[in-house]
C-alpha cells in the first residue's frame, strides 16, 4: 500500500503544508483521483461518495498500528473522508505528525481528509501538556477573564499548534449558551462561554477566525442548542423541550450570517418545540431541525456533521441502519463515529451498504447523497497542499 510505504518520505513535508484557503465562492463539484486526473462528481462511484460522508475514530499510537494501518487502506479506498483522534492515540508531537502525513498521504489529492480532534480547552482538550501540547484554558474562563480580542492570543496559540501537528479539523467552539449551570455535560464543565448569547458569539467568532488564520476548520455545536439540558446525551435519550429557549439559536444564526461557520455539529436532544410531528427523534436525525430550520430558517449552507453516532442516546434507540437513514434524510452530510468503547472498523462498510441499498430504492435519497458529496467537495476545497510555498520558504531561510 503506498502510504504506509511512503510515510517516512512524506511525513515532516506533508504535516507542515496542510494550509486552508477560505474561499467560500468556491463551490467546483469536481474530484481528482490518486493520478492526479480530474473527474466530475457525476462519474464519482457511489460507495466514494458515500465514503466522504463518514469520519471515523480508530484504534493505534502509531502508524505501525494494524488500526491505523486499516484506516490508511480505508482512506486510500475512499472508503472514509476522515479520522477523529481520542486520547488513546495521541503519544507525542512527532508520531502524530507522521500519522498525520500518512493519512493525508492516502488521500485523493483534491479531497485531503478531515483530521479532527475535539481540542476545546478546559476539561475536554485531547492533547495535552504531558502530550507536549500547550494547555488552553476552559470556555468559560476565557470568557470571565476577559474580552474576545484578549482571547485571540490564547486561540491563535491552539489553532497554529494543531495545524504543526498536521489536525485539519477542530470539533469546536461550543456555542450552547450557559443556560443551565448544573448541565452535567455543557454547564458543569466550563464548555460555554456565557450564559449571555450574544457573549457566546463573540468569542466562538474569535475561536473560528484564529482557526482560520492557521488553516483549520471548525465546528460549531452543539445544536440546536444543550446547554440547558438536565442530562447527558453521551448516557442515554435527553429531552429539553421543558427548558429549551430561542434565545440558544442566536449564536448559530449570528456566526451563520456573519460566514463564521464551516461546519455545524448537531445534538442528539429531543426538543418538541423544534419538531413537533417526530415524536421522540432527538434534533440529530430530525428533517425540521436540519433541514427547516438550520437550512431554511438560518440559511446555513455549509456542512452538516453528526455529534457521534455510536452515543447512548442514539445507539438505545435506534438501530444503525435507521440512524444512519434519518440522519441523511434529515439532512446531516458527515456522520461521525467515534469508535470510543465498541471499535468496529467495518462501520464505513457498513454505513456504504446501508445508504446504497436505500439509494437504489429512493431517489431522495440519492439526491441527498449527491448533495452531501458536493459541500464536502466544496468544504474540502479550502484545504491544499501547499508544498512548494514549503520548499520555497525553507529555501529563503
């Protein structure tokens, strides 16, 4: 296989010129195959398309790992779009860097993969001190301290480390509001910023536009809004219909009009007052939240991504083949799978054969994967390789 063949060669070149271009005019449907030759999303094979939808976590420290190996073979198949790192993976600057260079390595030129971690600061910060990572503060002890313009430092620091380590993808800023500070999951961590809106979204702009300025994308979450919930998703079904306010769409639709979001991350929380005639489908496979609102309503035009499909709250009560269905016909384009206490490395293989099948049965849904494809083409446009800016800058020095 020639990414891990080539991972040596390639590796210090490829982490370090992973640069994003934000071009949101950019909207070229086209793919370029391994070769270099370029086809148009109509002759794309549906399985790849497919394959762009899915992100997935996986098991290995290093790229000798058969779990990482397995993911290089998934990445060069154009069987996922992209890997999501937990703590389990993560050993030190240098071996990241290489496993990163290899999975951008086994990537279609034009498509280079989703290399995420969820790096928000606080007590959800993957990467850490002891990793040779420079610690940042929590959401919420930003915001207490000080204004958004003192926080650009402190982001610009995150945001420039992960891109040397070769991370293409934060799955942050949080943007639920404060609105329960006993939140179990959002509240009692520190994750939001302020129990004011409109606080919350002038940080999370500071957040993206520092990301921004070192090429890495990010995520807005979680909506359409947990911070006032009463429970956690991660253990089972959350219904926040009794406590839920509009006042937690405020961020997503300011830093939605502003152009400050690259991705929107979706709850798994049931709201009632959101979907009125999908009793008990919690707002992540819910077609009036995505599709109605976040679409329609807030004219967010980007992409779409899944909280993970593998949490209690989904996973107690639905089977993966009606997850994966209700997520795209409600309008989700990512799928996320952490892979964290079940791994189960054929999940790409399965999520492809549950939405061809469904494909060739339902021309919705077949639409709905083309359009997927096509915001992920164009959400992968603002990353390039930028390999010879590289060589000519070293060369300078």
């Amino acid at each position: 296989m020639k990414a891990i063949h080539r991972i040596a060669a390639a590796a210090v070149l490829a982490c370090a010129s992973i640069v994003a271009v934000h071009d949101p005019a950019r909207s070229e449907s086209v793919a370029k195959v391994s070769d270099g030759t370029a086809k148009a999303a109509d002759e794309i094979p549906l399985r790849q398309k497919i394959g762009q939808m899915v992100l997935i976590g996986f098991v290995g420290d290093r790229p000798s790992r058969s779990g990482v190996k397995r993911v290089l073979e998934q990445l060069e198949a154009g069987e996922i779009g992209g890997v999501l790192y937990l703590g389990r993976n993560l050993r030190n600057k240098q071996t990241v860097q290489r496993m990163n260079a290899a999975f951008r390595e086994a990537s279609p030129a034009a498509l280079p993969p989703l290399i995420a971690i969820d790096q928000e600061g606080g007590r959800v910060q993957r990467l850490r001190s002891r990793n040779g990572f420079p610690d940042t503060p929590s959401a919420r002890y930003i915001a207490r301290k000080g204004e958004p313009d003192d926080a650009k430092r402190t982001y610009s620091v995150l945001a420039e480390s992960l891109a040397g380590w070769g991370f293409t993808l934060n799955l942050a800023p949080v943007v639920d509001v404060d609105a329960n500070p006993r939140n179990p999951i959002i509240g009692r961590l520190g994750r939001s910023f302020s129990p004011d809106p409109e606080r919350v979204s002038a940080f999370a702009s500071t957040f993206v536009s520092a990301h921004r300025e070192h090429g890495v994308l990010t995520a807005l979450k979680h909506f359409p809004g947990h911070g006032s919930s009463l429970r956690d998703s991660h253990k089972g079904a959350v219904d926040i219909t009794g406590t839920w306010s509009e006042d937690e769409l405020i961020p997503f639709r300011q830093l939605i009009a502003g152009d400050m979001a690259d991705i929107v991350m979706t709850a798994h929380v049931i709201n009632h007052k959101l979907s009125e005639t999908e009793a008990n489908v919690p707002m992540s496979l819910s077609h009036s939240a995505l599709t109605g609102l976040l679409r329609d309503d807030l004219g967010f035009t980007g992409v779409i991504m899944s909280d993970d499909i593998q949490m209690d709250a989904i996973r107690w009560n639905f089977s993966l083949e009606d997850a994966v269905l209700k997520a795209v016909d409600a309008g989700t384009d990512i799928l996320l799978f952490a892979n964290d206490r079940r791994p189960d490395p054929e999940i790409p293989q399965k999520v492809a054969d549950i939405l061809e099948a469904a494909a060739a049965n339902d021309p919705d849904i077949a639409r709905k994967i083309d359009d997927a494809y096509d915001r992920i083409v164009t959400l992968k446009s603002d990353l390039r390789v930028a390999g010879d800016e590289v060589a000519d800058n070293s060369n300078a020095q």
